[in-house]
C-alpha cells in the first residue's frame, strides 16, 4: 500500500485552512482508495509564536480569550476529523522536518493547498524560501503540489538570481505541479517554468461537498433587517463600508470578530461546524478573504463583493480576483486604491441581479475541469 503525506498549513488558527485541509484528505481518500493518505504533522515554531502573540492584547483583559476558544476548536476540529501523523514535528530547523517527513516513510508528498508557496521576508507561518515546503533535500519520493500558492508573495524578492535558481531546481524536482491562482502561475513562469509546466486545480473547499459539517445555529433570529456580512480592509475602510451599509438599512455582521458599535459578530465560542452555518443566513456579503467569498457561495444565495485593496494587493492580482473571473463575476471585484471610500452598493446588487448566474453550477463546472488533474495524481501515484 502506498503512503501519502499531505503538507499543508492545518495548524494555523484560520477557519479556510482548516477547512481545505480536510477537504483535501477526504477527496486524496477519495482518488487514492488504494493509498494511506495522512496529514503531515508539522507546524513551524513562526506559526506557534503568532498564535501566541494573537492571544495578547495591548489593554485589557488582555488575553483575547476568543482566539484561545477558536484555536482551541479549530485544533479539536483537526484531531476529531483528520487522520494524521503518528508523530508530529514543531520546530524552524529544516534539517529536522527534513529528517522528520523522511522517517514517516511517505512514497509520495503533496505539498498544499493553501499559501504555501508565498515568498515573503516576514511571515506567520514559515521562513523565506526554500524551506520544507518546496522539498529540499527529500529523495526518492514523488512530490506532488495540489492547488499550491504563492499569494501576496514579494515577488520583486526573486529578482535574486541565487534564490529564484534555487527555487526553479526544487520545483522542477515535482513530478507534477497544480496551482490555485494565476499569481502562482505568474510565480512559476518567473522562476522559468513554461506555461505547460503547471495545470490548474482549484481551492479543495470548491472540489468537496463538506455540507455535512454544517451546523446551522440559532443566530440573528430577532433581526428585523437584512444581514450584510463585513470581512476585511483596514479598521478605517471597514468602518466607511459599515457606514453605508447601515445607510442602506443592512445590519452589519464583521466576520472578523472586532465588531463596532451597533454591529454584530459570531460568537466567539461556536465551532468551526457552527461558522459554517451563519453563511446561508447573509443577504450581502464584503470581503477580502478568499474562502469567506467561497462559504458565502457554496452555502448561501447572497451577492459576494470581493474587495482587493491596494495595501494588500499593489497589483491587482489576488487570489479572489482569480477565483471571480474564473467563475464569471469579475464585475462583482471592488479595486481600493486608497483616498475616499467610492462603493456603489447598489451599483454591484445591480451587476449581480443582471450577471443572472447559477454560481454553484459554475463551481460544479470547475470541479469537472478539475478531473484530468485528479486523475493523473491518481495515475502517478496508484499507477
């Protein structure tokens, strides 16, 4: 029997990582019926001491003990619903990972889905490139990336000759490449890949039905206005969008947790089963977060607006914008390039009313393109 591991980053106390980690295992369970197929225990002493400093709180009480809750369930979630690891590996020191994955003896690796590819000087989860997961130094298995990305990657940090060489040695070491967003593909031909060097697979959220997770809890039910779900931008441009959305009769919901005065939020106690289920309750939702815009989608009937502001993205080259036009909706995508909060709320109801889409059929059209990757990680790996 074959063994595979899947690196992904199911540790981060992050609703969407969590969640595509257990969709992957379940649709690799799924293609590989002739495989064990684990989750590769590791997690990066960078990602723990974010965590960390996220329970912290400048004033008081201090200790944000809603993040604890949340981390706490999130990491419940992954032990009750995910087959991992017998072992499991923290720690910064590539060596160590490296001698890690290697006594789990894995035929196969696949690396992602999720940022695992982003190539920045600081970030929450991992060190600069190339680390564990681009592979280094890992022989005589099959590396496999699924849906894998370099999102908000600084890329002008590849203008390193050393390090884009380096890098273009170690994915080229991959029996087979898929990734999530054309910004990861733009990564790729950057380090030298040609366009046929990498397919596209989308986010595993899209790829699996996870409805039977879903909890649906009594929440909001005393609200007398339609629900406007807010996620993302800065503290300031957040409060611009509550503004007209209140102007507009919505009751604000923030998914972020830091609801402002009159506005709601989900408690912080629910599971990650219980988050699932607000989704289908929104008449409107604003975001800049990936698998916000998905949830919202495959659970619910609301009009998503993806927001990509300038802080986050210099070019206009998010993962969000990908997915929107991908499914046809590009007209639903607000660009903020600073200054003066311009959102035309019923300008975008307007487009989404006369776009007259049946976006879960197009999610359903994603999965079938999707097939021909499956099927030929399933043929590297089983055949």
């Amino acid at each position: 029997m074959n063994k595979v591991g899947i690196l992904t980053l199911h540790r981060a106390v992050n609703n969407g990582a969590v969640l595509l980690a257990y969709c992957e295992q379940k649709i690799l369970q799924q293609l590989l019926p002739n495989s064990k197929v684990e989750i590769v225990d590791y997690s990066s002493t960078i990602t723990r001491k974010y965590t960390l400093r996220n329970l912290i709180r400048r004033d008081f009480p201090f200790f944000d003990r809603g993040y604890w809750i949340k981390w706490h369930n999130l990491s419940r979630f992954v032990k009750q619903n995910c087959e991992l690891s017998s072992e499991s590996c923290k720690t910064d020191d590539l060596g160590r990972v490296q001698r890690f994955i290697q006594r789990q003896g894995y035929d196969t690796v696949i690396v992602g889905s999720d940022i695992v590819w982003q190539v920045r000087e600081k970030s929450s989860f991992t060190q600069l490139p190339p680390n564990i997961y681009f592979l280094p130094e890992i022989k005589e298995i099959k590396k496999i990336s699924f849906a894998a990305s370099a999102d908000r990657s600084q890329f002008s940090l590849l203008d390193n000759a050393n390090l884009r060489q380096s890098l273009f040695r170690l994915l080229n070491d991959f029996q087979f490449i898929t990734v999530r967003d054309e910004a990861t593909g733009g990564f790729l031909k950057k380090l030298g890949f040609p366009e046929t060097g990498f397919y596209f697979m989308p986010d595993p959220t899209i790829l699996w039905d996870f409805s039977e997770l879903v909890e649906r809890p009594m929440i909001w039910n005393n609200v007398n206005k339609p629900l406007a779900g807010l996620a993302g931008g800065s503290r300031v441009i957040r409060a611009r969008i509550a503004e007209l959305l209140i102007q507009k009769g919505y009751q604000v919901v923030d998914l972020l947790g830091n609801p402002a005065k009159e506005q709601l939020t989900v408690p912080s106690t629910y599971t990650l089963a219980q988050r699932l289920g607000v989704y289908s309750q929104f008449d409107l939702v604003i975001t800049d977060r990936f698998h916000e815009s998905i949830l919202t989608m495959k659970l619910g009937h609301a009009p998503v607006i993806w927001m990509e502001t300038v802080d986050r993205y210099t070019e206009p080259i998010s993962k969000g914008r990908d997915l929107f036009q991908r499914l046809g909706i590009s007209d639903m995508i607000w660009r903020y390039e600073g200054g003066e909060v311009l959102l035309n709320l019923d300008d975008y109801l307007n487009k989404w009313q006369r776009l007259s889409i049946d976006v879960k059929a197009r999610f359903a059209v994603l999965r079938e393109e999707a097939q021909t990757q499956l099927n030929r990680i399933q043929e590297l790996i089983e055949g």
